[in-house]
C-alpha cells in the first residue's frame, strides 16, 4: 500500500472507530438488542425463507418491513473479528489446477505470518473424491505449527479422524447440509445417518482433546431443493451443537444468499438460543453478495468470518463462478470499519498473487486487483 493509499484508509478506519464509538453510547448496544428485534422482520414471513434460487424476494419485503435497521445501524458491529481462512481446503478443493505440497505449505505460512490465527489446511477424505487435497497427511504433518494458532482440518468420519489425529491437528471439523438431497448426494448419507456418523467422530475427537467444528451447508439454499426451510437449518444446527461443536460455520454454499435474508436466518438462530460466540458465517461470492452478507452479519454481532484468500476456489454447481468471499477484501471492510483482524492487510496481496501464479490464474480479490494497479501506477513494489 503506498502511503497515500495508507494514509487515507487509516483515516477511514479512526473516523469509523470514532463514529461507532460515538454511537455507542447513544443507545447501548448488546447481544439481546440484536435478539430483540428478532421478531419484527421475521413475523411477517411466517416461516418461508425470503430466497434461495428463483425465489421472488420482492414477495417478502413488502411485509418485512423498511428500515428494519435504521437507528441501530452498525450498533453491535464487534470490536474485534476473527478471520477463519478456509483457502487450503474449501479453496484449492474447487480448483481445477492441483496446487503442489511447497506451494501450500507456503501459502498457509504466509497467510499466518500475515496474522492468520484460525486456518482450515486440508480435507482427510478419500483422495478420490477430492484429488486436490489428496496430500493430507503430508500437509498436515510437514507444517511447521506456531503457537496461539488453530489449525483445523475435515473429516468426514471415523476413519478421516484418525488421519488427522495421527498428524497432530488439534480441532476438525464436519459438514451438513441443512438439505437433505444435498446430504444424499454429497456425501451419500440420510441426514439421520450421517448424525450417527458424527455423533462418533464427535465423541472420539473431544476425547482426544481435539475442538470440533460444524459447517451447515446450503443454509441460504440448495442446488436441488431451491429454499431450505429454517426448521431444517435448526434441525442439523442443533444436532450439531448437541453433539458438542464449539462453533457453527453458516454456509452459503452456492452463493445465493442476500442480505435480508442472512439477518432472517441469524435472528433465528438467535430467538432459539445460540450464542453469538457459537456462530461463524460462511459466503461464496457467486453472485456477488458475499462482502455485503458479512457486513450485515457483523451488525448482528457475528465475530467470526470465514473466507478464503484471493477469493479461491469456484462452485461445483455453477462452472466459472466466484469462490468463497476473498479474505483480503474482508479484512480490508473489516480494518476499514473499524473492526480489529489483528491481521496485517499489506502481507496478503504478495501470497495470495504467488498462489494465483502457481494456479495460472487471475484469482477473484478486488483488493488485490486494485493493490496491483496501484502498485503499477506508483512504481512501488508488490
Ligand atoms: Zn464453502
């Protein structure tokens, strides 16, 4: 960032701290106001989800009410945001190109050097099902680990677990679809079956020491089903949490989600007793929406943020789409609001262009395209 460039974001981010700071003490703000104002845009919608594919948004809004935030704008926006990078694993599995072992473990250092405390390195599943990520065990062990950073990976049952116990990884994770074709198809399981799958994986991992994770796909829709209904989004987040994960990363798998619609979806979670220190959120950019889904996701108070760096990765259900939400273009809204990452933005347009070289391609991050003109303009080093 050149110094001009620096200058003016970092005025950006006092005048924001000031402003919210302000704000604050004008009406206090707490986890129950957001809890509070649950009801008010939800009761009109009488349990139908606002959208999901095809859905006709426009039918919902009239009765959800204008300016359900006016007011409260940014009230409960949190101090501090963790950045969950989930590129090594939800990024590179949707790559077409296979990053090579060095390649990841550089990208994974960089990305901790850069200030990185929660990563997701890799994936413990069949090699044949997911060819990209067939290194495993070789990522995982071969990894230098640093201290006061998690380092996660999937396992999609006992067998994977193991794996990853093996290699010395101190939290996994597992995934659900709130949709039960998706669960069906995707990993072949009956939602019932797949809850017994994990209700041992999750037993065997807390008695090892080991946190567990639980990622709800398709929250915001499904590639087969259209709208997910909320009662089944509670169903397998509740399941989740029951068999004791410690946090639920929300998925918009394939990126249909809206703003509306994710603030929906939260306060209901909210209204039925989550803990906001329970809730991640998860958005693939595929249309476009991802950077505002997490900004309103932030207004209710979620301190957790999942992405990936460069905007890694595609949809499996639409060739040629965006990937995850590009994790330098959230830590640049994040730093810009006001909102501590303990991450430093400058490290990270340097990894995420070197992954971007050794897969061939122009990744995604508006925040990188935009450093990398102002690098050119300037003469300054990338
Ligand atoms: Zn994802």
């Amino acid at each position: 960032m050149g110094r001009t460039e620096r200058d003016a974001s970092e005025g950006a981010t006092r005048d924001a701290a000031l402003k919210r700071r302000s704000a604050k003490r004008g009406t206090m703000s707490t986890v129950s106001s957001a809890v509070s104002e649950t009801n008010a845009p939800a009761q009109g919608l009488q349990g139908a989800m606002p959208s999901g594919p095809g859905a006709v948004v426009g039918g919902v809004g009239s009765q959800a009410g204008a300016g359900d935030f006016t007011g409260h704008l940014f009230d409960a926006l949190p101090d501090h945001v963790d950045v969950y990078e989930v590129g090594p694993r939800d990024g590179l599995q949707n790559e077409r190109t296979i990053l090579p072992l060095d390649a990841k473990l550089a990208m994974i250092e960089g990305l901790v050097d850069a200030g990185i405390r929660r990563i997701e390195i890799t994936s413990f599943v069949n090699p044949r099902w997911i060819p990209a990520l067939a290194d495993h065990m070789e990522v995982a062990t071969k990894l230098r680990r640093r201290e006061g950073v998690y380092y996660s990976a999937l396992v999609p049952n006992l067998r994977g677990l193991d794996s990853a116990s093996r290699a010395g990884m101190n939290e996994v994770a597992i995934f659900m679809a709130a949709s039960a074709t998706h669960n069906r198809k995707n990993i072949n399981k009956t939602t019932a079956q797949a809850f017994e799958t994990y209700a041992e994986v999750c037993r065997e991992a807390l008695d090892r020491g080991m946190r567990v994770r639980g990622y709800v796909s398709c929250v915001f829709g499904c590639p087969y089903e259209g709208q997910v209904p909320f009662e089944n989004v509670w169903q397998v987040a509740r399941g989740l949490l029951d068999l004791g994960v410690y946090e639920l990363s929300l998925g918009d798998t394939i990126g249909v989600a809206n703003p509306r619609q994710v603030a929906w979806v939260l306060r209901k979670l909210l209204a039925e007793g989550v803990d906001l220190s329970q809730i991640a959120v998860h958005f693939h950019d595929t249309r476009g929406t991802a950077l505002a889904n997490v900004a309103v996701a932030l207004q209710l108070g979620v301190r957790t943020v999942d992405s990936s760096l460069g905007g890694l990765g595609g949809c499996p259900y639409a060739p040629g789409a965006s990937g995850n939400v590009a994790t330098e273009d959230v830590v640049y809204m994040l730093e810009g609001m006001g909102v501590e990452t303990g991450i430093d933005l400058d490290q990270l347009p340097a990894v995420s262009l070197e992954v971007a070289s050794r897969l061939g391609r122009e990744l995604p991050s508006k925040y990188t395209k935009a450093h990398v003109g102002h690098c050119a303009r300037t003469g300054a080093a990338v």
